[in-house]
C-alpha cells in the first residue's frame, strides 16, 4: 500500500492517466490492428495486393504522423491536439465496422496511421511536460512497460473471448478512445495555471524552430542510430518467423512463443533492468542496449536448438529494455528550449527502420540465407552505437562554444 502511495506520489496525476490509456490502448489495439489485415480480407473480400496497399498506407502515414503531430502540439497545446487526437481515432475504428469500400478503407487506414502516431508523439511530449527531467528515463520506461503489458494479455483475452479480429475488437478500441478523451476532458483541470502559463511562454515561432531543427546534425545523427535500432527490432518482428518457418520443425508456432517470451521478459524484469541502469548516463545505456542486440543477433545466428533461440531471444529482450526508454531521455536531453513537441515527433521518422529491417533483412535471407542475416543486423545495432557516441560527441563540443561565448559576452 505504501508502495502505491509513493508511485501515485511520483507522477502528475495526468501523466498516470496516460500511462493507464496506453495499457488499454495497446490491449484494445492488440486485438484489431494487428489483426486489420484478417479483418479486412474477411469483411471487405480485397485480394493480396489491394490489402497490401491499405495496409502499408497506415505505415507510410505513420512515419510522417509523429513529427507533424509533436510540431503542431508545440504551437496549438498539446491538450488540445490531444483531445482532438482521441476523438478522431475513436471514430476512425468505428468507420472501419461500417464500411467494406475500398477506397474510404484505404483513407480509414491512412488517418489512422497518422493520427496514431500523432497521439503517440504527443504523449510522450506531454509526460515530458509534467515530469522533473531526473524522472523521464524512468516514467518513459514505466510507458514502455505499460504498452507492453496490453500487447501481450490483449491477443489472448481476444482469444479467449472470441473477438480478436472481428468487429467486437474495433468497437471495444473506439470505446477506449472516446472514453480516455472524456477523461482528458475532465482531468486537464490538474495542470495548474503556473504550468500553462509556463508552457505559453516556451513559444517561438514555426519559422524560428524550423531553422533550428533544419539544422541541428546531433537530432539528425541520433535519427539515424535509432533507424538503424529499428531495422534491428523490425527485421526480428518479421523476418525472423520466415527463417524459423524455414530451418526448423513447427517454427512459425516457435516464432509465437518466442514473441511471447519477449513480452514476458519485458513486463518480469524492466523494473529491475531500468532502475539498475540509472547508475549510468543515457548514452551508455544505449550502448549496452545495442551490444545486447548484437549478441542476440548473433546467438541467432548460431542456435541449433529451442533452448539456444530462447536465451538469444531473452538476451535481445534486455537490449530492447534498455535502448527504447534511453532513446526518449537522450532525444529529451538535446531538445531546444519550447521544441520539445517538434523533436520528440521527429524520433518517428526512425520509423522508415521498420520497412528497411523487414526488406533488407528479406532480401538477405533469401540470397545468403539466415545466418549472414543475423550477422548483418547485429553489425547494424554495433553501426547505430556509432552514430549515437558522434551525435553526443557534436552535442558536446556545441555546448562547451555555447558555454565559451556566453562566458565572453558577460565578461
């Protein structure tokens, strides 16, 4: 109970809030989205290649979505674009159960794409708001640990209900949104004038920011490591059941409890694994991680047996554990003074990471088989740790002139 107290204590009271929305988010979601393939061929008869196309709109969309959706709430207020966000999404799934044509599913799909990685962009830039600096590595891993705990109980009470993938999955998504909209609604009330007032005073102007953004190579360095981390993650997520279906017996039913495996092992151990590794600064943190996706790479590479998989598999799993909360905290720690919103959606253009890692590591796979694949991917975590240590070595040397010249001025 006491425990409790002291959790509640730690984070405004809207930031809980969202930590909450983004269990039942990605529950909900992990019973229809995931599923909006099945979901569509069954209701709307679309053959491979019209699905294909409506799906991979959402995607598409969705890479452009966070950094549109960060910069915009830097302008208009988060809370805002937040509630408008909900509302749009909430309707969007129910568009889904009302209509088979195909070309209102093509844009159903596009919003939702965009405006999913909206919410997520905004969220995340809103904790950030409402959170003390020292706490943001911790309260984003507590995110990271929510959204996980939904994707991995959500399949199995659809499962078990009976609604995953059907209509019921989409009405139960419109519902969570809608209702975390009223709750947004009624909840916006907890964040004090002083903090309005200070947020009115963080804002520049659009063409102010777009220099500053346009031009800041350490933003643009860490986009490309946390690419290239994505890739990793993407080319595990896909690829990797086509190479089990390929050299093992049952290995696409192996690839289900390997995934599982993962989710559980995040929702065991990344309390433990992020509150050890506060003892270290962001960027070894991301290093550690990216060491730890090599090795789990690699041990894919090389495992003849279940077990060997498994332990690879927990050994990644600690490398994700420590790398997605750290790539929040350290994009946190170079953002401009009222661009937080601008920076933070910015990170969704690593999204192009999870086409490159699925097409690539594809191509690999059927050319030189899954070995050289693995290897190849474990080189691209080792890649992205590079790119990270030269965007903060940039970030460095930048403040120490910003630090000389102010010095001079005030002399």
């Amino acid at each position: 109970m006491l425990q409790m107290k002291s959790y509640l204590k730690a984070y405004h009271p809207i930031v809980h809030l969202l930590l909450l929305g983004t269990i039942f988010i990605s529950l909900t979601s992990s019973m229809s989205v995931i599923y909006l393939p099945i979901y569509l061929m069954n209701s709307a008869k679309l053959d491979p290649i019209t699905l294909g196309f409506i799906v991979g709109a959402g995607a598409l969309t969705a890479t452009i979505g966070g950094f549109l959706g960060g910069t915009l709430s830097d302008f208009f207020g988060r809370n805002r674009l937040m509630r408008g966000t909900l509302i749009v999404l909430g309707f969007i799934f129910i568009g889904f159960i009302f209509t088979s044509n195909t070309i209102f599913l093509f844009i159903l799909n596009s919003l939702r794409g965009l405006f999913s990685t909206f919410f997520l962009a905004i969220s995340k830039a809103l904790i950030a708001d409402l959170t003390p600096k020292e706490k943001r590595f911790r309260v984003f891993s507590d995110r990271y640990m929510a959204w996980n705990i939904g994707y991995s109980v959500g399949p199995i009470i659809g499962t078990v209900l009976g609604v995953a993938g059907n209509k019921i999955a989409f009405i139960l998504t419109a519902v969570i949104y809608l209702s975390y909209f009223l709750l947004m609604s009624v909840l916006t009330r907890f964040i004090t004038k002083s903090e309005q007032n200070e947020k009115i005073s963080e804002k520049i102007t659009f063409s102010q920011a777009w220099i500053v953004f346009r031009n800041d190579k350490v933003l643009l360095l860490f986009i490309i490591g946390s690419t290239l981390f994505t890739a990793v993650h993407a080319e595990m997520s896909v690829t990797f059941s086509q190479y089990l279906k390929m050299n093992f017996t049952d290995g696409v039913k192996f690839f289900g409890y390997l995934m599982s495996i993962n989710g559980i092992t995040v929702i065991l151990t990344q309390v433990f694994i992020s509150r050890w590794s506060e003892r270290f600064g962001i960027l070894y943190r991301i290093a550690l991680g990216g060491v730890l996706f090599a090795i789990g790479e690699v041990g894919f590479a090389f495992s003849n047996s279940w077990m060997g998989l498994i332990i690879s598999m927990i050994i990644f799993t600690f490398g994700e554990i420590l790398i997605i909360p750290s790539e929040y905290a350290q994009i946190d720690e170079i953002t401009p003074y009222g661009m937080r919103g601008m920076y933070y959606g910015a990170q969704g253009f690593s999204e192009i990471g999870n086409f490159i890692g699925p097409w690539f590591g594809g191509i690999l796979l059927h050319s030189f088989g899954g070995k050289i694949m693995f290897l190849t991917f474990s080189m691209f975590s080792l890649l992205s740790i590079a790119f990270y240590f030269w965007g903060r070595k940039l970030h460095l040397s930048k403040q120490t002139f910003l630090n000389k010249s102010s010095t001079i001025k005030s002399s």
